[in-house]
C-alpha cells in the first residue's frame, strides 16, 4: 500500500508520562470514515525526546516489514475536533505533497502565539507566527506561502510542531544513516545557557519538533502546517486554533455537531 492507496494505514504513537489524556483518546472515535486504519502504540516515560524515537522506530519498522504508510505522533493532550480528521490530514498531505504535516497549535498562553515559527537556518533565532496570521495564509501552508505575505522572512523556513504530527514513511530520506549506521532523521532536544541582552545569563531550548523540521527542510523534504484540522491543546486551560474571526454562532454549531458524532 501507499499514500495514494484506498485505505491508509496510520501508526499512531502517542507519548505520555502516564495513562493518556481522555482528550486524545476520544478523538479516534471520530478520526476517519474508513479511509484510514490505525494501529496506536504507547510510549511512557519522563524522556520526551526518547519516548518519541521510540514511537518513530516502530512506525519505521513496520514501514519496512510493509505494515504501514504513515507515522502520526499525537501527544495526548492535543485533541482533534474536526469530524475526520485524521482523513482531512492525510487528504491536505496528499494534496500538497507534505512530507512532513501538523496542524497550528497555540501555545498554552492568552498571547495567541502559537508553536508554527519561521526560523532562519544554521542559528537559533526563530520567530513565532500568531494565530491571526496563520489565518491570513492558505488553509494547508509552506515557507514560500509565509514569504509571499511577508517578504521580510524571505531567508526563512518553516517549523512545525509535533503534538499531531504526520510523516510520509515513504519517504526514503527517513531511512537514511550516516557511515555509523544511525539514523539521520530523530528527535532531540537541544540546549544551552547564553547571555542575554541584559547582560544576564539565560536558559534556551531548540525543541525536538522545530530540530526535526529543520532536519525535513535541509534534506530538501516539504515541511507544510495547516488550519485544517480544529484542535484543542489542552493543559490548565483549553487553547484552540478556530479562526479569531471566526462568528461565534458558527462555532456553537459545529460544537453541538461534533458531540452529536462522538
């Protein structure tokens, strides 16, 4: 089978410190109309980085034992609220061609900047995109798109995250090793302490999604995010991606549709 083929099947791994959030878990009820399979494996653990590689190796396994077309890693607390989703994710990754595809996801603020970024290549320096201007883009969006709009990040390029994120395992440059044997394409999270303006020191992270994108751009993989799909990232709050714009009575009824299908 493939990603063209009439069923996909999805390997779903879903990394948590414990027993998963409900939230993820009752968003398979509603994940497809028959256009997918999936197959949903755990991962536990307090290593965020090595629960995920866990996760990816199996999906990569399963890849070559020809079980599977796509690896979909799905934190649990991201909740999917479109009917289908995870048939729009793989119809907007055909679509396209996405190697790499993840819906905007806010971030667990009132800032309404979410964990999309532009990031210049071979720094650190990265710079978020907000809610409002994911919305000014196409429902399913690349680097260019973000160039066009704003020309000012014409030497930038996308970065995605990974709470609902979907990989083409077709892709041969996922099985690609160095001269060692290790895998070129994982998941790791950097660090480091540097001065910061005020002249005091700082803490800083290069996150294992953003690190993984980045790997997806240089390889010459399209790196792709998307509006498509509602969802929800849940935590001390609920953080939703819905259009700001969007007319509240419109919401209320989708709502009230999407607990009539679950």
């Amino acid at each position: 089978m493939s990603l063209n083929s009439d069923i996909v099947r999805v390997v779903r791994g879903t990394p948590t410190r414990g027993t998963p959030q409900i939230q993820s878990e009752r968003s398979i009820q509603y994940a497809t109309r028959g256009m997918c399979t999936i197959m949903p494996p755990f991962a536990s653990g307090s290593l965020l980085a090595n629960m995920f590689n866990r996760l990816w190796c199996n999906a990569l396994d399963l890849y070559e034992a020809g079980a599977a077309d796509l690896f979909l890693l799905h934190h649990d607390d991201i909740e999917p609220r479109t009917i289908c989703w995870l048939d729009v994710l793989v119809q907007e990754m055909r679509r396209t061609g996405a190697a790499i595809l993840c819906p905007v996801i806010l971030l667990k603020n009132i800032g309404g900047e979410t964990s999309t970024a532009m990031h210049i290549p071979g720094t650190w320096r990265t710079r978020r995109l907000t809610i409002e201007e994911c919305w000014q883009l196409p429902t399913t969006f690349h680097a260019t798109d973000v160039h066009k709009l704003w020309p000012r990040m014409a030497q930038t390029n996308l970065v995605i995250n990974s709470g609902l994120l979907l990989v083409d395992l077709s892709r041969p440059e996922f099985l690609r090793t160095d001269d060692d044997g290790e895998l070129e394409f994982f998941f790791t999270v950097q660090d480091r302490c540097v001065r910061g303006d005020d002249g005091r020191w700082k803490a800083e992270s290069w996150s294992e999604d953003w690190d993984f994108s980045a790997r997806c751009t240089a390889a010459g993989l399209p790196v792709y995010a998307t509006t498509a799909v509602e969802v929800i990232h849940h935590g001390n709050g609920q953080w939703c991606n819905r259009n700001p714009a969007e007319p509240p009575a419109r919401l209320a009824m989708e709502q009230k549709e999407l607990t009539h299908a679950a």
